[in-house]
C-alpha cells in the first residue's frame, strides 16, 4: 500500500456525510445541538470543496454553506487531514428570531479509515467562531465532534 499524494486532478473527487454534536464553549447560556455536514470536493491530499452544514438544537437551527479547504496526507488505510473554511451564508433562528449571518470561520482535524475501495469512515472536530452580524447578540466559539462516511468517486 503506497502513500498517495494526489493532488485532487485526475478524476479525483469525494462525497461525504458527517452527523455530530456542537457546543458553545465561552457562552454557557447558548445551546448546542446535533450537526449535519454534506460534503462535495476534489478529493486528494488537498481539496477544495463546498460544506452544507445544519444544527438542529431546541434553541438553535442553522443552515449554512461555505467553501473548504482540506490538505493532508492519505493511503489506502488510513488518512489525516486538516480542513477549514469560511461560512459565507448563514440561516440562523436563535431562540424563535431568524437572522443571516456571515463570515464564520471554522476548522478542524479530520481522520478517516478506510473500509473498502471507496469508503472510509470519518471521525473529525471542529472549531468554529460564530460571527453574529446582530448588535444584541455576542459571538460565540463553538465546539464539536462527527462521524461520519466518505465516498471517493
């Protein structure tokens, strides 16, 4: 099994879903909630991509897109890799009141291990600051973990 470092060219691409929990960490009265992250990039050591992410908590629902940036390295077996972004559109209702809201950026580390051909099952964190555009409303860090399972065309 030899260390590929495709670059993302040559028919190289990947699909991912990744359900998980996120946290605010510096504002104990903001809640978290569970995460849906859908995922279309080029595949490879370094990919470029675009995130469709949600959070369903009580207080808390968002939808979200934004491009991505992942670089690391990666076999047959195993692969590590670190990935961030910047939340370019957000939908948010916050306690019953919806808003839009920009310019959140996130990142965090990504593990996957491989379970056939073309599968690999994912395990990631993420860091992201929540940038609230409302001046009645703080930002927040928040914190989090998924799984989930990748599919390379």
């Amino acid at each position: 099994m030899a260390l590929a470092f495709a670059l993302g060219v040559g028919g190289c691409a990947e699909l991912s879903a990744e359900l998980g929990y996120t946290s605010p960490r510096d504002r104990p009265s903001a809640e978290g909630g569970a995460t849906l992250d859908l995922r279309a990039n080029s595949g490879g050591a370094v990919a470029f991509g675009v995130n469709a992410h949600s959070t369903l908590g009580s207080d808390l629902q968002t939808i979200v897109l934004s491009p991505e940036l992942r670089v690391g390295v990666m076999s047959e077996a195993l692969s590590l890799h670190l990935r961030g972004g910047l939340r370019v559109v957000q939908f948010e209702r916050l306690r019953g009141d919806w808003s839009i809201s920009s310019l959140s950026p996130y990142g965090g580390p990504v593990l996957g291990i491989g379970l056939g051909a073309n599968l690999r099952l994912l395990v990631s964190a993420t860091a992201e600051y929540d940038v609230r555009l409302e001046d009645n409303e703080a930002d927040v860090l928040y914190l989090g973990l998924a799984a989930g399972l990748a599919f390379d065309l």
